[in-house]
C-alpha cells in the first residue's frame, strides 16, 4: 500500500507544475478586443472611486447644443441626443432632417449625463445662436 502512495505523489507534482507552466506561458493573441462603435466605453472622466464619497465633486460632461435642430451633441461619448416628437432619442448619427440643419453650436458643460433635462433653459438662453 505505501508504495502505491509513493507513485501518485510525483504524478501531482508534474501534473500541477505543468498547469502552472501553462498559464505563465499563455497569451492573448486568440483574443480579439472589439471597441464599441459609438464609444460609450472610452472617455471616462476621472474622479473619485465607486466606493469613496465625492463630496462635492460633480463630473461635468461637455456637450454641443445646437438650437436650429434642437439637438445635442456628446463629445466624451460621440453621440447625439436629439427630440423627436415629444421624446428624446440618442444615437451616433441624426435623422436627415435634423443633420442638415445643425447651424452653428454652443458648448454646455453640466454635470449631467442627460443634457435635454434643461433643454427648456438651453433653448430660451440661446435663442439668438442660430
């Protein structure tokens, strides 16, 4: 019986040793990273972490209202928000319509991730910017 015992303490030995080697040898060329076209991933601003209390900071996002098309534009995010019909829509093109209208822009920066939550504001404050 104990020399049964003996026989299986080597072949753990070699079968972990070669697990091991295995993973230090790995690579990620098998993988493919995959941006999202839009890039809602990427132009994250810095601040403090989930689990830290912000006291006082607001992250501002920085926007490009156009009031001739009553739309926004996200610059971190390279998206659009725009009004159609009594809701508001985001995509990373606009309608025709409304992207042969643009006109000139205004940049907002606010600290909120849903800029037509003042559109009533924005609209009154730059009327004139057309």
């Amino acid at each position: 019986m104990k020399h049964h015992q003996t026989t299986r303490w080597p072949i753990f030995l070699f079968t972990a040793l070669f697990l091991i080697s295995l993973s230090a040898f790995s690579t990620n060329e098998g993988n493919i990273d995959i941006d999202c076209p839009s890039g809602f991933a990427k132009g994250k601003k810095a601040g403090p972490p989930n689990h830290a209390k912000a006291h006082g900071y607001r992250a501002k996002h920085t926007y490009r209202y156009y009031p001739s098309a009553n739309a926004y534009y996200d610059v971190e995010r390279k998206a659009y928000f725009y009004l159609e019909g009594d809701n508001w829509r985001m995509g990373v093109c606009l309608p025709d319509t409304l992207s042969l209208r643009l006109g000139k822009y205004v940049t907002i920066e606010i600290d909120s991730d849903k800029p037509y939550t003042r559109f009533e504001e924005h609209k009154r404050q730059y009327l004139t910017v057309k």
